[in-house]
C-alpha cells in the first residue's frame, strides 16, 4: 500500500435495497454506486436491467446476497412502450435504423397478434445480449459485425396487456417468467403485424414478491445524510416471503445453524409440517436463521444459512 494512501473500512449490511433504476445507467453501475454510498463489504444484484430501462432493481448485501437467486428465478413484470414501424439493430433505442415501414393496424389486429404470445413460446435470444458463447457476452460479437445462431428457449407470458394504443406506439403490460426478453418481444409482435417494431421504453414493475412500491432513487439515496442510507434497506427476508415459516426452540436452531437435519416428528415447533421449501427463524427472537426443505418423514434439511454474526 502506498504510504499517504487510506485503506476504506466496509461496513458488514444485510439487506435488499429496492432501487428505481434511472435510465443509462447499467445494473452493475448502478450496484457499484450505491454499495459505495452505503459504504458496504458485499453486494450483488438480482438479474440486469438493460441500460436504456427503467424500474425496479434489488440489490442484495451481506448475508442477502446468499438468496439472490430466488429473485434470478422468480417471474417479472415490465410495462413497455412499443415503436411500431421502426426496426432496429438492438431491438431498442440504442440501436441503429434498419427498416422503417407504414403503421396501418387496427386495435383488434394488435389483440389478435397479442393472443400469440401469451402461454409458453420460444424465444430466440438477441444478438444484443449478455448470453456467453465461448467466454465472450453475445454482444461483443454483434459489434464486430457477426451473427451467430442462437437456439429458441422456451418461456412463458403469464399476462399480456395493451394499456394504450395512439399509432404509433403501443404499451403493453407484461408478467413472464425468467429469460423472457421483452424486446424480443416487442419485435415479433411487430412482425405479426407486418410493420416490424422495437421498444421505445422498458420500466420493471415487479420482481417475484418485490415491488416499485417502496423503491428508492438513485438520486434520493446520494441526497440522504450517509447516516440514514442504510434504514432504507428492507430485511433479507423481504427476498424470502413467498416461502411459509417456521420458528425452532434454542436447542434445534443451534442445530440447524450448525447444519445438521432435524426430525421434527417428535419436537413442538411454530409452522408448516408439509414437505417443501420453508425460512427458519430462532422462535425466541424472530431472528431469520436461513432456508431449508422440509423433506419426507417431517425432517428439516437445512439449505441456505445466516451467519451466526450476522444481525439479520
């Protein structure tokens, strides 16, 4: 270390911080600014937000980081405004013009292509992506002037909505599940209706349990006094509350903290005795211990844990 050069001590935070992405920003940025304001050891988001999109973005710290993936897994909600007319070269506004076409379709034309894309589709991955091929994200090739095919995945829309309809834009409200690319969706919608289309703009509404409501801005958390940065960050299982709960006496949390199985047949606990996957908390205090499957014959596996230190 360089002798006039201060070492910056992080603070050890638990907790999800349900940021409102600002547009231009990318996730990684975006984490990277507000682990700095918070001043906090360990950090992590839950799946990217492309940088011309807006809306929710949890960021998990510390011992949150550790259920992370639940959010990877978990269905989103976007709403989305759609150029119709204009394609693009990245399905969005970052791209460049490629075709331009007159936008003669009627509301129940746009219904009807509509219909085609809710239930479970195949997608085909934008060469504009974050998906790896050889180490390298997709995009890098498609910078470089390459196309290389991609295999369809199998998604799933729960729910597509028009909210409105003023040619040539079109919002749209969707809920689909993880892996769904909303500009891909945007563009073969304007396929179906034969004027091709890209995405004007991209806001996240929901992920899994986890709402815009209660989200905090970029710009209020550099406005707040450092003091109180950290009281804006839910508990870490606001990351956990689709899953049912359980509370453990001393002795068995202290078990299931050390990793061990548990038999519950024979001991008084407060919860679900039904197979799948539960949060455990220490009954004394409420305190969350972590997840664990419950498994045949009413044993408790434990999965993901707190560390003992942690206040969480």
């Amino acid at each position: 270390m360089a002798k006039n050069q201060v070492r910056i001590l992080r603070q050890a935070i638990d907790g999800v911080l349900l940021l409102d992405k600002p547009v231009s920003w990318s996730s990684n940025d975006a984490l990277i600014k507000v682990k700095r304001l918070l001043n906090a050891k360990k950090a992590g988001h839950t799946g990217t937000l492309d940088p011309f999109a807006t809306g929710l973005l949890p960021l998990c710290f510390g011992e949150a980081t550790k259920f992370a993936q639940d959010l990877l897994d978990a269905d989103k909600s976007y709403e989305a405004v759609v150029h119709l007319g204009v394609k693009t070269t990245t399905g969005d506004t970052e791209g460049e013009v490629l075709e331009t076409h007159a936008v003669d379709v009627t509301q129940s034309q746009i219904d009807a292509a509509m219909l085609q894309f809710v239930g479970e589709i195949d997608q085909i991955p934008p060469m504009y992506s974050a998906l790896k091929r050889d180490g390298k994200p997709l995009y890098e090739y498609a910078r470089a002037g390459l196309t290389l095919d991609r295999a369809a995945r199998r998604v799933c829309i729960h729910a597509l909505e028009c909210v409105q309809y003023s040619a040539p834009y079109l919002t749209l409200r969707v809920t689909c599940s993880k892996g769904t690319y909303i500009r891909v969706l945007g563009e073969d919608i304007g396929a179906v209706l034969g004027c091709g289309a890209h995405l004007q703009a991209l806001r996240r509404t929901q992920v899994g349990g986890l709402s815009l409501s209660g989200a905090v801005t970029l710009d209020a958390m550099i406005e707040m006094p450092e003091s109180l940065r950290s009281q804006s960050l839910a508990p870490v299982d606001a990351l956990l509350s689709s899953f049912p709960a359980i509370y453990l006496s001393e002795s068995l949390s202290v078990r299931f903290l050390q990793g061990q199985r548990l038999s519950l047949a024979k001991e008084s606990v407060a919860g679900p005795a039904e197979q799948g996957r539960i949060r455990v908390y220490r009954q004394s205090d409420a305190r969350l211990l972590g997840t664990g499957q419950i498994v045949e014959f009413g044993v408790l596996a434990p999965e993901r844990l707190i560390s003992t230190h942690s206040p969480a």
